[in-house]
C-alpha cells in the first residue's frame, strides 16, 4: 500500500491541506477552511466526489482541524492512518535555528512560536495549526518545514545587514529569505531537465507570484535571495514595495506625519504594482496598459527593471549560469512578463525563443532557444509535494 503525507499549511484565519499519494506523487484531496474566527467560515474539499462546500461559524484551528477531519471522513478518501507517514507542515519563519525540516514535538513547537517576532502574522498561526493537528493525529509523526531553511547556505556576506552589529545579533536581523521551498523544489528539478545532478548546476529562480523572490543557487545551495529580513524586500510585488531607499520612510515620517503603523500598511499592502498602476493581479496591469494606461505601462518597466537588476547580480556572484527558472503565478502564465524581463540579455548569453514563450505553461517547458548559452525554463512550483517529499524523508531517516 502506498504511503501518504498530509501537507498543511495554517494561515492566521485558514488552514490549507493537501493529502499526497507519495508513490504518484499526485494530490488525493485538497481543501481549505477559511475566516476562521469570523461570523460565517468556510470549508472547501475536493475529494474522492467531488467539490463540497460547507458555510459555518469555525472558532479556532482546532474546530478547523475538527472540520477537515470530518471532510475526509465523509467525502473520501479516507485517511488510513497506518499509511500516512506524516503531517508536514508548512511553517513561514524558521530564523537561523532550523536548517533544514524538523520533526515536532514541544521544543520545536516552542522555538517556532518563539520566532513569532521575525514573523509575526505567520507563526502564531503555525503554532495553532500544530496545536490542533497533533490533536488530530497524535500518532502520526509531524514534520515542520521552513520557508527559510534552503536560504540558511547562503554566506554571511550575503545575509549580513550592514548595520551596528551588537543591535543585529540581539534583535537577530539578518537576511532570512522566503519562498525557500519553492526555490529548493524549482532549482532541482532544473537540474533534473538539464539531466545533470543539482551539485553541477548554476540556477537563478525566479518565483513571481503575487509576492516575488529570486534566489541564486550554486551546485544545489542558495548563495544569495532577494527577499530579506522579511518577504517585504527584493522584487516588485504585487503589493508590496520590494528594494526601496530606507530614507523614504524616515522623509514620510517626517513630512507627512506617517506612523510606524502607516509605513507598514504603505510598503506591504499599498505598494509594489498596486501602488504604481492601482492593480495588484498582473492580468489587470496588462488589460490596463493594452488600454493605454501609462501608469500601468511605467509598473511594468519598473516590474522588468528590477527583475534584470536581480539576474544581472546573481549572474556575477554564480559566475556562470546554466539555466534561469521562472515560476508561480506570474511565472508561469505570464509570457509577456517573461519575454520583456529577459529582453537585451543576449549579451549574457539569455536567448528566448518567443514561439516556445507564448501562452501559459502547465508542465515544465524549454522557452529559449536551443543554441542559448543559458536554458531558460518555466518549471511549475510544487511546494506542497516538496513539504510530503521532504516529510517522507525525514520520518524515514529518523526510523533508521
Ligand atoms: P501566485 O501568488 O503564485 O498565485 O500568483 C498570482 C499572480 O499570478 C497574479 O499576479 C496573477 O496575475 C498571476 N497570474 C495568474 N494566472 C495568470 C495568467 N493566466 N496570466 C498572467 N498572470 C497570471
């Protein structure tokens, strides 16, 4: 009988699931529980028959978790607990304490909630997603995995902030970086469509998504990634700011009087290409700019501007590139996006194949052409089969 890893993912107000054949490495069921806390929550399974539905007041991830288990008994597939080899949690922040996945129990559950000032929003929300899960499968082994850990290789140089070191080391800001798993899974399997072994390849991820990241990746480890203390930095997103000038907050503060509280609602929620064209979804943006919004237009430039900025960096710290990988959202469905960011850099050796761009990519695609120096690949992001393959791994190691 194959095993089966149930991947959860607990947002403040939700908590997402996957269950995972490991042998076909395909999805059985996947669902969400949604505004948790508020007056009406919701539930949404996709099962053995089909979509269900349900609306109902969920108090807390414990009733959440309650609710998921009852999807499954009542929808399918039915969770046999002697073939799930664990619950893999995604947890966002893992600091500079967890390299790598980790199997749970009350330390480990207490260092997550202990990192909760590094991310605030996410790992509360964690801890009660593990909270109740354990209820839920107290037989099961749980495994945590970071967000942060594929970025724990990268060397000092490229994690040190150059700030007052004594305020750095004790209020433990450094470069963390994000979307870790999806650059872990991306980059790898790369190196599976070059048919080399991930140690002998060069990568630079490209993750767009409504939040964007780039990561530079030298024979399988991270050497440098564009988002920072937290995902805030880097890339322009879809709302939030991404690089900007420090100095810009100490002005508003300053001259408009803007609060600690107004900064952080202005660079994580009012900026990026929502602040330039007024549309946070990148369909939005081009419908805008086929109608001839400049705005839109200028986001756009902007949008290309710094993605080139991050390639033509992580070009000269890997020193040679054998393939560029874009990914998620805007990476995968986007060709206009992926043929203007990668135009004029034929001199590096990035040669796109526009025929091979077009239109939307569902499976991993070769779009440059087939004498570029550099592959360019859209290779579609699986951070949830990587959580289950990673899980798998773990438990199995640690019962050796
Ligand atoms: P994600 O956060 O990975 O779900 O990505 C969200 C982003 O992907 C949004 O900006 C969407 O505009 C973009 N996206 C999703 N589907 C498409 C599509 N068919 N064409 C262009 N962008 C898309």
């Amino acid at each position: 009988m194959s095993e089966q890893v149930l991947v959860v993912n607990s947002g403040s107000s939700s908590i997402k699931y996957q269950l995972i054949d490991m042998a076909s490495e395909q999805a059985l069921a996947t669902g969400i529980v949604e505004r948790i806390g508020l007056e009406v929550g919701r539930a949404k399974h996709e099962g053995l028959d089909g979509e269900t539905v349900l609306e109902r007041h969920v108090a807390d991830h414990e009733e959440g978790m309650a609710i998921v288990l009852s999807l499954f008994a009542e929808h399918g597939p039915q969770i046999d607990e002697s073939r799930l080899v664990a619950v893999g949690h995604r947890i966002v922040q893992g600091g500079s304490v967890f390299a790598g996945p980790a199997l749970v129990d009350e330390t480990v559950q207490q260092q997550i909630a202990d990192l909760s000032p590094l991310a605030p929003l996410h790992n509360p929300a964690h801890v009660a997603g593990l909270t109740a899960a354990r209820h839920a499968f107290p037989n099961t082994p749980h495994v945590a995995v970071f967000d942060t850990s594929f970025h724990q290789t990268m060397p000092p140089a490229a994690y040190t902030y150059a700030i007052d070191r004594d305020l750095a080391d004790r209020y433990a800001i450094r470069r963390y970086g994000a979307h870790g798993t999806s650059h872990k899974f991306v980059s790898r399997h790369t190196a599976e469509l070059l048919g080399k072994d991930p140690a002998e390849v060069n990568v630079i991820v490209l993750h767009l998504g409504n939040g964007a990241s780039a990561s530079a990746v030298q024979g399988g480890r991270c050497i440098d990634t564009s988002m920072g203390l937290t995902p805030l930095a880097g890339l322009v997103m879809g709302s939030r700011s991404g690089d900007i000038d420090p100095a810009v907050l100490f002005h508003l503060s300053r001259e408009a009087g803007m609060t600690t509280d107004d900064l952080d609602n202005l660079l994580n929620r009012r900026s990026g290409m929502l602040g330039l064209s007024g549309h946070t979804d990148m369909r939005d943006v081009h419908d805008a700019v086929a109608a001839g919004d400049e705005r839109a237009r200028t986001a756009l430039e902007v949008y290309y501007h710094r993605l080139r900025t991050y390639v033509g960096a992580y070009y000269a710290h890997l020193g040679h590139v054998d393939a560029i990988a874009f990914t998620a959202g805007i990476g995968e469905n986007d060709d206009i996006v992926r043929e203007n960011s990668m135009a004029g850099l034929e001199h590096l050796g990035i040669v796109l194949d526009l025929e091979r761009n077009a239109g939307r990519k569902k499976t991993d695609t070769l779009i440059s052409t087939d004498d570029s120096p550099v592959k360019v690949f859209v290779v579609p992001t699986n951070e949830e089969l990587e959580i289950a393959r990673e899980s798998v791994a773990l438990v199995t190691a640690s019962q050796d």
